[in-house]
C-alpha cells in the first residue's frame, strides 16, 4: 500500500477501523455485553474525536472559495458547516430512537440491544466524522 497517495479518509479507517475490526474479531466473542459495549464505545470515541478535530478546523476556515456565478463567502462556508451539524445531530437523535424500538421489539430488549445499539451509533459517528474529513479534504487545507 503506498502511502504517499493515502486520502486522509482512508488513513483514517486503516487507523481507526482496521483496529477495531482486529480487536473485534480477536476478543469480541469472549466479552461479556458490557465489555462489548466498551470496546464499541472506545472506537466511536476516536470517531468522535476526528469530527470534532475536523470540525472545528472547518469553522476556522476562512480561506478564499473558488469563484462560481453565486459567491460564498467563508462565513457562508462555515454557516453551512453549523447547519450540517445541526441537521445531523437532529437526524442521528431521531433514527437512534427509532433504532432503539426496532431492536427491543425484535430481540425483546434482550442483551444483545446494548452491543447492537452500540454499534449502530459507532456507524453513526463514523459516518459523520468521514463527511467533515470528505469536506476538509476538498478545501486542500
């Protein structure tokens, strides 16, 4: 694999989940549900974490746009940027609970809701933070 024409998307999926595959794979089936739960959880921390980095690297930016036949200015730039935030955060409360019903309903609230919920906002989360990398790579900042 060269490297040098590695996207910062893709580093971050062979950092983040390549990893958390491995660790999966290797341990998940032994761990009790908490345990499951946790190790979800440390992942989609590290999600969380490159959107927020990227994020607010994002409303910092206030570099010149391209022209187009509609000018944006950086402050509409970053006003998008809130909005998606804001959209997406609203969005991923919404499809969570719904989430959360659905799987209580199959699984009768059983055990495996936790880890499954676990990984559906892990999902979520990843989503998120490669959209802000996919907009803060195109700025070639």
């Amino acid at each position: 694999e060269n490297k040098a024409t590695e996207t910062l998307s893709e580093k971050y999926i062979r950092e983040i989940e390549t990893s958390y595959l491995e660790e999966k794979e290797s341990e998940y089936v032994s761990l009790s549900t908490v345990d499951k739960c946790l190790l979800i959880e440390k992942y989609t921390n590290r999600w969380k974490q490159v959107a927020y980095e990227k994020y607010n690297e994002l409303m910092k930016y206030d570099g010149i746009l391209q022209p187009s036949e509609v000018y944006y200015s950086s402050e509409d730039f970053r006003n998008s940027i809130y909005n998606m935030k804001l959209n997406w955060d609203e969005y991923c409360k919404t499809e969570t609970a719904n989430y959360i019903i659905t799987i209580q309903s199959i699984y009768n609230s059983g055990t495996i809701c936790g880890p499954l919920l676990a990984e559906y906002e892990y999902e979520m989360q990843k989503q998120w933070a490669l959209k802000l990398v996919g907009i803060y790579e195109q700025l070639n900042i």
